[in-house]
C-alpha cells in the first residue's frame, strides 16, 4: 500500500491515470474513495489523492492542535514534494476546497489551477451551517460511535434534514462510520473552527485560474458562500450543478464534464502556445 511519512504521519495516498497531475482532497470525515467516486476517470490526467490527517487509512492522529487548513495544505505539499510534483492542478471540496485555498494562498507559484467544489469555509471560524459537526463531536464523546448515530438521527434536526435535504441527512449519518471516535471528536472539534484564510479579501490577490462549483439544497454547503468566494477571485468561473438531493448521477456527470472541460482550457492557455498550421 502507498505510504508517505511526514510530520510522524503515515499518509496514505493513490494515484490514477497519466496526464497533467491534478491532487484532490476529500471533504470533513471523508476518504480518497469518495472522492473517486465523485472524480471517476478524467482525461489526460494523472489523479492523485490521499487520507488527510485523522481521516481513513492515515495514522496515527498526530497533534490536535494541527488540525488546521495551514497545516493540512502543509501535508499537501509535502505529498507532492514525495512525489516530485512541482507545480499541479489542485481541487478539493468541502474541507478540501478549504485546504485548496490554503495551498494555493500559501504555495500559489506550485498551482496551475484551483477546483472549489462546494466550499464551506472561508475566513470565518465556526460558521453556522457548520455547527452540527461539534454537536457531532460531543455525542460521540459521550456515547461512542453506534449510540451517538441513533440518538443524532432521533434529533429534530436530523428528521427535518432527512425530510428536506435527504443526501445530506445520508451524508452525515454515515460519519459515524468513517473515522475511529477519536479521530472523529478531534477532527469535527478543530477543524470547524480554522478557517482557510484570516480575511476573505485577501482572496483578491489570488491570482490564479479557479473553477467555483456550487449546488443549491445543500445547507451544509451554502451556495451563496461559494458565490461570495467566486466573486472574491480574480481567475474564477463559477459554475452550479445539481445536488445529490436533485439527482446523484447528475451530481457527478456535471462535476466530471465542468471539471474535464476546465483542465483541459486552463491546461492549454497555460502551456506552450499551439504551432501555427503549415501551408
């Protein structure tokens, strides 16, 4: 199995198909097999993924206290520095969105282009809509894991979640079952209250070709937040496609088509220009 070590971390990673290099990072309580499920197989590329810190098969869980944006896209970099992967395309969404834009702040000379999916921070620590997760995080330290999932799915919340917005209602019940409990209270505790930039403005200078997709009904995910971070930068084109409470196969096809498509023009514009046609 692929391993890296850093930071007393062992983390690990895959890699799929040949092309460009485009690294994507999973979301809050996430894995690399959901995000290849969402991905699939994108043209020309060489996609490399990985288990964030307290996330899947990556162990032990380190310091807490790390767990921070700066410090995960920290770990992106060190992956790709493993891997000789000096400059790439780099995505994420939700949390991977988040550690994205930390990356590409921090390391934007390394970057040929950012995938936002479904971004849920910005420069705010613990922002409402992600409020659930330390409610998450405090039953699972008082219940364990199986009790903690039967008592939140009995909450008003999750019942009218279910009822409105049944994929994330699905979504968030199956965290119980992705990390150990430990990992689970550490990572859903810090992680919503670090932010991925201490003022959304400085976004304005990020000067980066950028690929914004948002979906409404999805209120883990504000749609108005993703729109708000699109206008913040300079490069972007901002896309909406369904949410997997409208339809899951269209979720992932429109994800696939927009994200291919952007690949594939921003790949061109930033690479050797095309000859001129012989005569």
């Amino acid at each position: 199995m692929p391993y890296f070590r850093h930071d007393d971390i062992e983390f690990y990673f895959e890699e799929h198909g040949h092309g460009q290099p485009f690294i994507f990072s999973h979301g809050l309580g996430g894995d690399l097999d959901q995000v290849l499920e969402l991905v699939g197989d994108l043209p020309a590329t060489r996609l490399i993924v990985y288990d964030n810190r307290a996330h899947g098969r990556t162990k032990p869980l380190g310091d807490p206290a790390k767990l921070t944006f700066e410090v995960m896209a920290n770990d992106m970099a060190a992956l790709l520095d493993h891997l000789n992967v000096s400059r790439t395309f780099v995505g994420g969404v939700s949390m991977g969105a988040g550690i994205s834009l930390a990356f590409g702040s921090k390391y934007p000379q390394r970057v040929k282009g950012l995938v936002l999916s479904r971004p849920a921070w910005l420069d705010a620590a613990n922002p409402p809509h992600l409020s659930v997760f330390p409610v998450i995080s405090k039953l699972v330290e008082e219940l364990g894991l199986e009790q903690a999932r039967r008592t939140f799915e009995q909450t008003p919340f999750y019942k009218t979640l279910r009822k409105d917005y049944p994929a994330s209602a699905e979504s968030l019940s199956g965290l119980f079952a992705s990390q150990s409990s430990e990992a689970l209270v550490a990572s859903f505790q810090a992680i919503p209250a670090s932010v991925p930039s201490d003022s959304l403005d400085r976004f304005c200078a990020l000067d980066i070709a950028s690929l914004v997709l948002a979906n409404r009904n999805d209120p883990i995910h504000p749609f108005e937040l993703a729109e708000a971070l699109a206008n913040k930068l300079p490069g972007s084109r901002f896309h909406e496609f369904p949410s997997k409470s409208e339809s899951l196969i269209e979720h992932y096809r429109q994800f696939r088509h927009l994200v291919a498509e952007f690949l594939g023009t921003t790949h061109s514009l930033s690479g050797n220009p095309p000859a001129l046609p012989a005569y």
